[in-house]
C-alpha cells in the first residue's frame, strides 16, 4: 500500500474546508487519508528509537590530542543500576535517533541523530571536564541498550550512533531501518510526517507521529551571515522550515514524505522571540547531507570544502554600479585570497564578484560558505566571476581544499578517514586552525596531525604539527597523495618538512 499514490491527496485540504458542519459520514478520500498515516506509523514507527542521556561515573577526562579523538569518550556499558535509575528519574537530556539502513548486509545497526542530542551543549574539550553521561536507546520493541558515538560533526550537527551490548540481533529484531529519499528536490508546500520522542513520552519506545507541511527551504536558523564565521551550516541556508510542532526531544526525528521516505531530521531548534512556537527546522537529507551521513556512519571525521578566501557581501547600490550585466540584485565580492589556497591557484583575485559557483547562484558570503562546503576536499568545482579591472565576467575552476576543524569544535572521529603509518596521521594542511601560520597562508604539503609517542617518528623529533611537503623528493599536497607515495615503501623513507628539516623514519622499530 505504501508504494501507492493516495487518490485525491492534493485535494485534502480543500475538502477539509467545505466539509459541511454536521457529517452524517466521512468522505471516502479522508478515510483513505486516515488509513494512509495509520499504515506509515505503522511500518516506519519501528525506525524510530528514544535517547536519553544520563548521568556516568567515574569522572571524565579532559580529551587534549588527535588520537584522543578517536576514542568515545562518553559511554560506557550499563551497569546493575541503570534499570532501576530509569525507572524513578526522568532523563534531563533527551532525543530521537533514526535507524539507517545497513551500508553492507551484515553490518551492525547505526542509528542517526542530531550532534547536540549525542553530545549536548558544546564545550571545549581542551579546558571543560564535564561530568559524563552515558547514551540509552529505548527501542520500539520494548527492549533498551546502550549506545556509542561513532562519529559526531558539530558543524552539520549530525552524529551516528551505535548500540553495545549483548545479542545485539535480538535485541534489534524484527526493527526496519527507514529508507532515504533519492528525490533532492524538497518543496514548499509538501506534506511530511514527523515521527519522534516529544518531551520523552516516548519511554516505552513507541514513537509518537505528528504531520505539517514544508513552510520554506533553503532557510537559516540561529544565526546569520555575520556570526555564521564557524561555518556552522544550520546559519547558511541549508534547513527546511516545518509548519510543525518540532518540541524539545524531537531533535533527531525522522521526518518523511508520504511515501514514507527519510528526507529530513528533526533539528528541533528554540523559535526566536517573537516567532511562530509552531515551526521547527529541519536538516535535509539530500545528495549533499548523504554524503555526510555516510562518512559518520563510517566513523570518519566529516569533511568540508574551501576556497581559501574572505568575502563580504555587496548591496543592491553597489552590485548596481558595478554593471556587471547579470540580474542579480545582491554578489558576494572577494576582500581577500589566502596565499597557496585553492582560490589562488585557480586565480581568483581580490575585489572578484563571484557570480556562480557549481552552477548555483551566489548572492552573499554565507552562500560561498554553503555551497563549498557542503562539496569535499579535491571535488573541482566550476566558478563564475566579474573582474572590475577587465569589467567582464570569466570562468575558472577550482580544487578545493579542506575546511579547517576549529579547536573549540566537539567533533568526535573514531575511525581514522587515512591510515595511520609508522605511527604518524596526517591531514590536509588546513585540518586545524591552531596549526594554521599568521598570517594565513597555504603550504603545499600535508599536515602532520598526531604522531604515536613510542614511534620512531616521534623519537626523530616529528610532532603534531609539522607539515610534510616531499616523501624520497615526491611532492606531497594532500592525504590521498601521501598514501600513494607511503604504501610502495618498503624501506626507510626521508620525510622533507616545510622548515627545512629532513627526518628518515625507518620501515620498523
């Protein structure tokens, strides 16, 4: 039934408007709609599980190192006491997760959410011991266990999840993953369902279904362009609006079109002063957020694309006296190339007004920052520009780098995206801003991210840090290139460093 099209959906709403005062009966189409939501709660409420996020002992340690990071820091197995804690306290922090389907048959059960769910309010690891808390799934099915972060990106606010404990298979049986949508193409005006754990009512597991429409897309929340510098996507136009009820513990609901497909996750944001209680945001699941949950699924640290440049947006007057010959009222202009970036290397120059990047129309900075980063490190994207000193527009393309991870970013990576070798992790060398020079320039190399301390490279003198720009004389510009250099050694191999040192870091111990 679920593959279907509901006969005379789209005339719902106007027959709900000229139902007569008193009905001796219901419509046909409204009874079909009824058994219609009643099929979805169904067949997609087993999706769907309750998170609560309770207090832990013994006391947290302060994460201070990549590798550090690569470790879930915040929950352990359950202990005897945890069922009888559940059943007098309610849980503080609460949310919904979404069971995704398996990448490979056979893999283990992964379950998204949002990063603020999984996490909590951002703190800075490096200076903040919070008191740990432990991850409990409360399963449709009426079982329960606990659950780890296997990855968590603050900047999307994304995390993916999976359950510990003993017979996981039974525990999860006869559970159905949702499927994603294919169709990136949201609408204003599309009916969806939302299936959550408002205000944790869902304690029995049993998701609660509510229904709204998709009020606007492309739209931007807790922020605006002027404090959106962390790049956080939910401040640059990446959301869709709800004209629904998104209350505290639908963050990370599942909200579907009627066809019963994933095409958003419930962020559940606080309504502005002033605004409609009744609307919540969402975050897309389409081509761009696909590719991010398949990264968190995978354990890898989320990766973003960059230009290397500062932008400013420019006013209806001054895009106007420019003349630039496009119908545009609004430009993003160019303030400053980052030397060796991306942007450079493709040509871009400052006071450029960029027109359109990847085909889509760029009317601001926070529009540059979007489409970029929602695109990963070495995609080549085509960039259209206007040039005051030519007055003309030109095209160029662009290979990205990597957007970098601010140190104050909650991230959590517990598989490494490259592999470790000899002891050494390397990155884009724009991975961390605190290994980022003043003033900001590019290095053609890779960054050394963390080396093992018991590794020859680290008794060399090699640390976190460094940036690695030839391996035996090859060039080395980014992570990708570096494997392909590393996996044919067999030897000892001379590591040449940007400041001018030389390490040969021997094939073992």
């Amino acid at each position: 039934m679920l593959a279907r099209c509901l006969p005379g959906m789209v005339v719902v709403a106007g027959l709900l408007c000229a139902l007569p005062a008193v009905a001796s009966a219901q419509p046909p189409v409204l009874v079909e709609l009824e058994e219609w939501f009643v099929e979805l709660a169904q067949t997609r409420s087993s999706g769907v599980v309750a998170i609560a996020r309770i207090p832990a002992t013994p006391a947290a340690t302060v994460r201070s190192t990549e590798l550090d990071r690569l470790a879930p820091p915040l929950t352990r197995s359950l202990d005897d006491q945890l069922d009888a804690w559940l059943e007098t306290v309610q849980p503080d922090a609460f949310g919904t997760g979404i069971l995704l389907p398996p990448i490979n048959e056979g893999d283990e059960p992964r379950i998204l959410t949002t990063c603020h769910v999984a996490r909590g309010a951002p703190r800075n690891p490096q200076t903040v011991t919070a008191e740990p808390e432990r991850l409990l799934l409360q399963l449709p099915n009426g079982r329960r266990c606990a659950a780890e972060i296997v990855a968590a990106d603050p900047r999307s606010d994304l995390a993916v999840l999976k359950p510990v404990g003993p017979s996981l298979a039974e525990t999860f049986a006869n559970l159905k993953p949702i499927p994603m949508s294919e169709d990136d193409l949201a609408r204003k005006g599309q009916f969806v369902l939302l299936l959550g754990n408002p205000h944790a009512i869902g304690r029995d597991g049993s998701a609660s279904l509510g229904w709204g429409m998709i009020g606007n897309v492309a739209r931007r929340a807790g922020g605006d362009e002027s404090n959106a510098s962390p790049g956080r996507l939910a401040a640059l136009g990446t959301l869709y609006q709800l004209d629904a009820k998104v209350s505290a513990g639908m963050s990370g609901c599942a909200v579907l079109n009627l066809r019963g497909e994933l095409i958003g996750v419930g962020t559940a944001l606080a309504a502005l002063s002033g605004y409609d209680l009744s609307t919540g945001f969402a975050i897309p699941v389409n081509r761009p957020f696909r590719r991010i949950v398949e990264s968190l699924a995978a354990g890898h640290e989320v990766e973003y694309g960059l230009l290397g440049i500062e932008t400013a947006t420019l006013g209806p007057a001054d895009v106007a006296s420019r003349r630039i010959g496009v119908a545009q009222s609004t430009a993003a202009v160019v303030s400053r190339v980052l030397p060796g970036s991306p942007a450079e290397l493709a040509g871009l120059r400052s006071q450029d007004l960029l027109l359109t990047i990847a085909g889509e129309t760029i009317l601001s900075g926070a529009d540059v920052m979007r489409v970029v980063g929602l695109h990963a490190p070495e995609e080549v994207l085509d960039v259209r520009y206007w040039r005051p000193s030519s007055q003309d527009s030109n095209m160029t393309q662009v290979v990205l780098g990597k957007w970098p991870v601010g140190d104050n970013e909650d991230l959590i990576a517990t598989v490494p995206r490259y592999p470790v070798w000899r002891g050494i992790l390397i990155d884009y060398p724009t991975a961390r801003t605190r290994y980022l020079a003043e003033p900001r320039r590019f290095f053609p190399a890779v960054l050394t991210l963390a080396v093992a301390p018991d590794s020859p490279a680290s008794r060399l003198g090699l640390q976190a840090g460094d940036f690695i720009s030839h391996v035996n004389g090859v060039p080395v510009t980014s992570p990708r290139e570096f494997q392909r250099v590393v996996e044919k050694l067999t030897d000892d191999a001379s590591l040449t460093l940007v400041d001018g040192r030389m390490i040969v870091v021997p094939q073992s111990p």
